[in-house]
C-alpha cells in the first residue's frame, strides 16, 4: 500500500484545563476522501488547525510524505502543499474572479506583486488560471467582481485558490455549510472528482453527504479519537453511534 499523503500522530493541545484534541492519529491516503465527524465542540477544527499549522501542538507530529513539518508555520505548509479552504477567506472581495486565481498563482510562485501587470500577459499563467477556474465551474463568472458571487460561488472560488497551489491535500472545514439544496449537489460533485487530484480531510456536518462522499470516516469525541473505519465499519460501530449518531437514527 501507497504511503499516506499527510499523517497526524498523536496530536494533543489544551487549553486551560480542557484537552481540546487529545492524542490523536490519522492519515490521508492516495484518492481519498477521509471525513472526520463528531460532536459541536469535539475538536474537529481545532484538530485541522494543527495540521494546518495554524495552532501549534502541544506534542504529536504532522507529515506531509515523508517531511515534517513540526516548527513550520502555516505559510510554509501551504507551500510545501496543505491547502485549508473555508477557515479564513482568502478571496478579495473587490477583485474579478479571474484576478483572484491570477493573484493565488502569483503568491504561490513567489513572484513579486509589481509583476501583476507582466504575469497578466504571461500564456502558460493564463492557462493555469483558466484551468483553474473550469475546475470549479466558475469559467462563466470570470470577469464578476468576487463580492458578487453567491454563496456556492465564493465557495468554488475558495477551492479554485486552493487548487492554485497544486496541493498535495486538501483539508475542509464545512465546505457545504450555509450552501441550499443545489449548491449543495454541486459541491458534493465538486469534491468527488477532486479527492483524484488531492486527498481531502473532510471536516462535515451533513451526514448524507458525508455517508455519500467519504472513503473512510473518523469519528472525534471529547478530543478523541473513537474510530476509524469505512463508512460501514462506523455505522456499525456501537461506541460510534452511542456517542454520535444514535441521537440522529
Ligand atoms: P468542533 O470543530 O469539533 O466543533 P472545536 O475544535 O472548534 O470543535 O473546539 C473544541 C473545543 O475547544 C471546544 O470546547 C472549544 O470551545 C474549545 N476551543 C477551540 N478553540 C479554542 C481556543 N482558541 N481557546 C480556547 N478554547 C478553544
Ligand atoms: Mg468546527
């Protein structure tokens, strides 16, 4: 078997007294999309932001391959490949769509921003960008101004920066929170086609699509971890569902 994408092992950090994410361990294999559910407050974004770099542990380690990324901050691990969508937006509001892919690449290839006006004009940038922005379905809205997007859109947008910095994974924080019943269907499309190009740690609310989407689920409580399994494995499991889902059948 392929060596995971990203590892966590044994992740821990409090708060005070309260053990927010309490040694925990998991992996995010080729193809796959690896849904992590539990309880409001069981640690599930914390646990993300760790990976992220976004908080730093208290102990335990994240590999992305074989690196490890202890002591990078969040900056460096988006470079060296963990794409966060949906914590903070990064979309700037005022610019075009396309603008906004334009400026993702640009940060990403550490070109200077005076550059904007030169990359602009730059082919093999526009195809990226343009590549980009059909992936998400957003080559209609390419000239709208960002601000201008519905809900769905900004959403696809954010992957779309996302996907700008060819990650190795993709981790997401509630990506179909807030979307009706057709942004919904489109980004649960969106997001079974990605998990071929970059794994996906799946942070997810609605039990269907998670149900529908997940490869393999891992269910969080109290800052630990209950199970890992498929998604059957998890809908049978007795601790699972008295702890989870036996109060939703
Ligand atoms: P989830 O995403 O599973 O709903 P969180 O990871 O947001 O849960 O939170 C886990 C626990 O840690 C909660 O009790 C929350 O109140 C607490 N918590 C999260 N972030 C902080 C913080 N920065 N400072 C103090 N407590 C926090
Ligand atoms: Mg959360």
């Amino acid at each position: 078997m392929a060596e995971p994408v990203l590892q966590a092992r044994s992740l821990s950090i409090s708060f005070g007294a309260l053990k927010a994410v309490d040694d925990v361990s998991l992996d995010l294999k080729v193809g796959e999309i690896h849904a992590l559910i539990g309880p409001n407050g069981a640690g599930k974004s914390t646990l993300l932001k760790l990976i992220t770099g976004e908080l730093s542990a208290d102990s335990g380690t994240v590999f992305l391959g074989a690196s490890s990324m202890t002591g990078l901050g969040a900056a460096a691990r988006a470079r060296a490949g963990l794409a966060q969508t949906f914590q903070v937006s990064q979309v700037a509001l005022e610019h075009s769509v396309r603008e906004n892919v334009l400026l993702a690449l640009v940060g990403t290839e550490h070109r200077s921003f005076s550059l904007f006006r030169n990359i602009r004009r730059d082919a093999a940038f526009g195809e990226r960008v343009e590549a980009a922005l059909r992936r998400v379905n957003l080559t209609d809205e390419a000239d709208a101004i960002a601000g201008d997007l519905s809900h769905g859109g900004r959403r696809r947008l954010e992957i779309a920066l996302a996907l700008a910095l060819s990650p190795k994974a993709l981790l997401m924080d509630e990506p179909l929170a807030g979307l009706g019943p057709d942004g919904t269907v489109q980004m649960t499309g969106l997001l079974g086609a990605l998990r071929r190009e970059a794994p996906i740690l799946l942070v997810e609310h609605d039990m269907d699509a998670v149900f529908r989407l997940a490869d393999r689920i891992s269910v969080l409580d109290y800052g630990r971890l209950l199970a890992t399994g498929t998604v059957a494995e998890i809908r049978a499991n007795p601790d699972v569902r008295a702890a989870y889902l036996g109060a939703s059948g």
